[in-house]
C-alpha cells in the first residue's frame, strides 16, 4: 500500500471519528483532513484570486512605535535645544542648524511610516486543506490545518510571549514583557469555544477588525 493510500486512509477514518463526535465539515465536504507532512512553504497555493484576500497593516508593534515615536520625539529634542540657543546671544547663530534638523526628523516621519506598513494576504489552499497568511515582508506562511471546520472568524487582544534580550551596557537580560497584539481568531464546527490563531497576529484592533472582515467575507463565497 502506498504512502498516499495509508494517508487517505488515515484520513478517512478520522472523518469517521469526527461525525461521531459531531464534528461536521461547513463547506467542502468531500475534502479530506489536512495532511500536515504534505503542507510545505513551496507547495502552498497563495496566488488564486478567488480565495485570498490583502490588507496593508504594521509590519509589527515595534515598527509601528518606531515610525511614530522616533521622528516626534527625536525632532522635539532638537527643537527645543534649538530655542535655548535662540536665547543666548553667543550661540544664537547655530539655531536655524537645529531647527532644521528638528523639521528634517518631522518630515521623516512619512517615509518611515511607509516603511513600517506591508501589505498582508490570508487565504484558503483547498488542495491542503488549509487557512493560510503571508506578509509581504516575510517569506514564511503560517497556515491553519482543517480549513472546511472553520465556521467564522474574529478576534482577540493578546500578549505575546516575551522573546529576545535587551544590553544594560555591561550585560544582556531577557526581554520579561510581552507585546500586546490582536489575534485572529475562529469558531470550528463541533466546538462552542474560539480558537486563537497565536500566528495570526496584528499590531492595532483596527487593522484586525479590518482583515476579519475580509477573511469572513471571503470564507462566505467559498
């Protein structure tokens, strides 16, 4: 027997588990359960119109305060040594210099923003089986398996776990504080709670409300 013969077994007696359990597929139910060996970053479809959909959001929550805070606070620093020196009469010629460099960080603040934002697409791979999002900034897919159970979607606030160091100037110290994000979340047939999709993660409510919109609408033209 060969190796998809054992797979489409497999899947079809969890299928039958499933139905006993009254957990029924809400669409495309002829499909299988996913084979998550056969998922690969190569092998996943993100290029079918019909089934994905695109949001411009923040690339992350650091981008996001970097673009906003840094030009403002960094250019109000410069503005303000720039008015000291305008009251004492020996350095007041060095004045325009930071006025200037003050409005060169104020202006800044566009093209960082622009940096800061990417453009994200989330959509299904019926061949797998999947849910699936990709940013543009980002070669990785992060997909969600059983796709066909999904009911609908919506959305979460969450703190991620803390990750990375941060240097004191004499050592590195774990990061002990999460971010706060907004996770997508889904209702899966047979289930009366939510699951968190902890990868599908945005900066702001917003943006999350937006692509949950998105998604939902999509996931209803299916």
């Amino acid at each position: 027997m060969t190796k998809h013969s054992n797979a489409e077994n497999a899947g079809r007696k969890l299928i039958d588990e499933r139905i006993r359990k009254d957990i029924i597929p809400v669409r495309k139910k002829d499909l299988l359960p996913t084979d998550k060996e056969n998922v690969k970053q190569s092998n996943v479809s993100t290029d079918t119109p019909e089934q994905y959909i695109e949001h411009t959001v923040w690339k992350s929550t650091n981008w996001k305060g970097f673009s906003q805070w840094f030009p403002w606070t960094t250019g109000s620093f410069f503005l303000f040594v720039g008015l000291v020196v305008l009251g004492n009469p020996a350095d007041r010629h060095y004045s325009p210099l930071f006025f200037l460099m003050a409005l060169a960080l104020f202006l800044t603040s566009i093209p960082l923003k622009r940096m800061a934002k990417t453009v994200v697409r989330l959509g299904f791979d019926w061949s797998h089986n999947i849910f699936w999002m990709k940013k543009a900034s980002s070669k990785d897919i992060v997909w969600e398996a059983d796709a066909n159970l999904i009911v609908s979607f919506n959305f979460t606030p969450y703190t991620s776990p803390p990750r990375g160091t941060f240097y004191t100037g004499s050592a590195y110290f774990p990061v002990l504080r999460g971010e706060k994000v907004f996770a997508l979340t889904y209702m899966r047939s047979g289930s009366p709670h939510p699951c968190i999709l902890f990868q599908f993660v945005f900066a702001t409510a917003g943006e999350c409300s937006a692509v949950c919109k998105k998604v939902n609408h999509l996931l209803e033209n299916q």
